[in-house]
C-alpha cells in the first residue's frame, strides 16, 4: 500500500463527502478511490466512514484521523516547498478558474510573468464569468469576486477592487447629464448577464436600482467596448475601468455616488493537500496584489 496516496484519497472523500468528487479531484477511479479508504481503515484497523447510498460522513475515530492525516499531508506540502525553493525550480499543470475581465487582463499579465520565471510550469485558464464547479472542472484554484465566500471551500483574500459607472464622452453630449442614480431608467445601461440591477451606497445602506438597456453580454469585455463605442453607460470594476478612465476613452459619472467594492479572492477545495507549485502561485498574486485598486483620477 502507498500510504500516502491513500491517506490522500481518504483525505479528498472526508472533505468533498462523495467518493466520485474525490476521485475527480484527485484525476483517479472511484474504484481506486475506494481501495485507498478501504486501505486506509483496514491499516489502522478503524472504521473511517459512514457510508450510504447518498452520503458519506466521518465517524467519531474518523473525524480524529482526519486531523492527523491533514497535518500529515501540510507538512509534507510544506517540506516540498521548502525543497523547490532551494532548487529555485518549480513544476507543475496548475488549472485556474478566472472571469473573462480579470483572465484577460490583470490576471494574464500576472500568468505570464509567472510562468516566464518558473518554465517548467505550466498554467491553463479557464475563463467564464460563471462561477466554475471546483471538483468537476478539476480546478485548482478560482478567483472570484465575492464579499462572502462560499464556506465549503477555503479562501485568502487577494485584494478589494472599486467599481466605477463609465460611459465615453460622445455618449455624454447626447444624453441627459445623470446626477442621481435614479435617473438611470432613463439610460441605456449595458448590462453583464445575468445582473439586472446594479448597486449603491447610500450612508450605511446598500440599495440596487434595476437597470436595462439594448446591449447586454455575459462577457464584460463586450460590455467595455460598448461604453467606449458610445452605446451607453457600465457599471465596471477598476480593474478594467481604469486604463479607459486614464486614457480619456471613458469618464467617470457620479463619482461622489458611493459604490460597493468587491473582494477578489483565492478559492480552492481543500487546505489538506496543495501542491507547492499552486501555493506558490497564490503566494505570489497575494505578494503581487497587495494595494486595492481604487478608481484612477
């Protein structure tokens, strides 16, 4: 028995609770799986699990060995990290989950400055401003924009991002000057599928205003070079608003009107194993982004 690979997949099922997940996770069989648990119980001579045809839970003695194999598996983690830094190598597929503004952009030039410094990495986005499904998608790592991460996954926080309201100055000497948020339902809003509203501060209290307009994308890029055509007003975060704003292709509207800003975090299934070249790569975004992004002016 490798008793590492086997407390690996025990490891997987405790935390995902489905024996099919953690074979997905781990790019193995179900049947495969199951042995290693199978090994696993039978080498400590405890039963691990609860097992039924729908559900997967520890056991009192499980929930115990969890711990220890966690720990087991961190520092094991940690002494090959510890291990490439000083080969100063780095190696490994890393499968990163990005909405199409931030993979395009921000988080490309961080990929390519990554991967020019570690060559043997290799690094694929998979870009949908659709929240992808961790397990199933074999992602090793989603940045998201949340104020509230989802609990069943582990989360480090990247950096909180500003949004800003833009539209071009062409769009601006056709229209109406928009003072108030709610004059907005006489614009032509370019709408990010699926939010039909859109958020703003007023003292301490959070209110949406529901918003429509002729254009609307899943893509936000598409959004971006609608307002810079003239064919409304976004709703942008300042990661992808800012080089508009500093280039005089898109003004700011409303910049005393407060906005919510958005956390963009690091997202992955579980602390119990990560692999050096995946926690180095948050290491190194975290060490990257480590100043907000407010609104350029």
């Amino acid at each position: 028995m490798d008793k590492f690979e086997a407390l690996k997949s025990f490891v997987e099922v405790a935390n995902t609770g489905s024996f099919t997940d953690a074979a997905i996770q781990l790019n193995l069989s179900r049947v495969k799986v199951t042995r290693h648990v199978k090994e696993v119980e039978d080498w400590l001579n405890i039963r691990l699990l609860h097992r039924t045809t729908r559900k997967v839970s520890l056991t009192a003695p499980g929930l115990d060995v969890l711990q220890h194999c966690e720990r087991i598996l961190n520092e094991t983690a940690s002494l090959e990290s510890l291990a490439r830094s000083h080969n100063e190598e780095l190696i490994g597929e890393i499968r990163i989950a990005s909405p199409i503004g931030l993979g395009q952009n921000l988080l490309y030039d961080m990929v390519e400055e990554f991967t020019a410094a570690n060559p043997k990495v290799v690094i694929q986005l998979i870009m949908s401003d659709k929240n992808a499904l961790l397990v199933e998608e074999r992602i090793d790592l989603a940045l998201r924009y949340t104020e509230q991460p989802d609990e069943s996954f582990i989360a480090r926080r990247l950096m909180r991002i500003s949004s800003a309201l833009c539209c071009s100055q062409r769009y601006l000497e056709t229209h109406n000057k928009l003072t108030a948020p709610q004059q907005l339902v006489d614009h032509n809003c370019l709408i990010h599928i699926p939010h039909r509203y859109w958020n703003f501060i007023e003292g301490q209290q959070l209110y949406s205003i529901t918003v429509k307009g002729s254009i609307q994308a899943n893509d936000i890029g598409v959004l971006v070079k609608a307002a810079v055509n003239g064919a409304g007003i976004a709703y942008l975060p300042c990661d992808l608003a800012n080089h508009y704003l500093k280039s005089g292709e898109l003004v700011q509207l409303m910049p005393d009107t407060p906005l919510p800003v958005m956390s963009l975090w690091a997202v992955y299934l579980s602390r119990s194993y990560q692999r050096p070249v995946v926690r180095a790569f948050i290491d190194f975004l975290a060490n990257k982004w480590q100043k907000d992004i407010d609104v350029f002016n």
